[in-house]
C-alpha cells in the first residue's frame, strides 16, 4: 500500500514537470525554454566561457578603482554580448547562474555562464 503511493506521487511530480518543459529536438530530453534579460541601462547579457571567468571578473568590477576598470575591459574582451531575449536552454544552474545554450538567432549553439539575474 505504501509501495503504490509512493508511485503516484512520483508519477504526478514528474507529470506536473512536463507541463513546463518541452522536449530538446536534438535530444529528446525534456527542457525549458528560457530568454536572457538585460539588467538597468545595459543593452546586452555578457556570456563568459565558464563560471571561474565569470567570478573573477564581477569580483574585479566590484573593486572600483583601477582594478575594477580592468575589470569592464576583461568583461569586454572575454565575455560575448548577447541580446535582450535571446532564446537559451539552461544546461545546468548554480547559486550564481547558468550554464546555458543559445538555441535560436545567429549564436545558435553557443553555450556559456550567465548570472542569474540575466535567466528568465
């Protein structure tokens, strides 16, 4: 008896999961689909290679000073500028982002981390 409830309920969470999700056409794995978001004045979401590169930068920039306007040219030299919605698949999430794929316009394919409040 407890055996059968536990299926029901893992049955319906995982129902209730496909609602918001979408199968990949390349994978066949379920998948939301998200669009980045720029912040107050920006124009465009910076995409770093990776998380590291992301951490360091924004540490830099936070500094002010000197150090934190070598930080606005590395984020200009490292990170590509995407634009507002940009269609993405959100490959993995953290605490400080997401590791993402652009899955429509002309980065298609490009994947990249992006802090969070650049994901909706």
């Amino acid at each position: 008896m407890i055996k059968s409830y536990n299926v029901s309920i893992v049955a319906g969470l995982l129902a209730l999961a496909a609602l918001g999700c979408q199968a990949s056409p390349q994978s066949g794995v379920p998948t939301m689909n998200h669009k980045l978001v720029v912040n107050g004045n920006d124009h465009s979401v910076p995409v770093y290679s990776d998380e590291q590169n992301y951490i360091n930068t924004s540490h830099m920039k936070q500094q002010g000073g000197i150090e934190g306007a070598v930080g606005d040219v590395k984020q200009g030299l490292t990170a590509k500028q995407l634009d507002d919605q940009t269609s993405v698949e959100i490959v993995s999430s953290d605490d400080n982002g997401s590791v993402i794929t652009v899955t429509d316009g002309p980065m298609k394919g490009l994947t990249g981390f992006v802090a969070k409040q650049n994901v909706d």
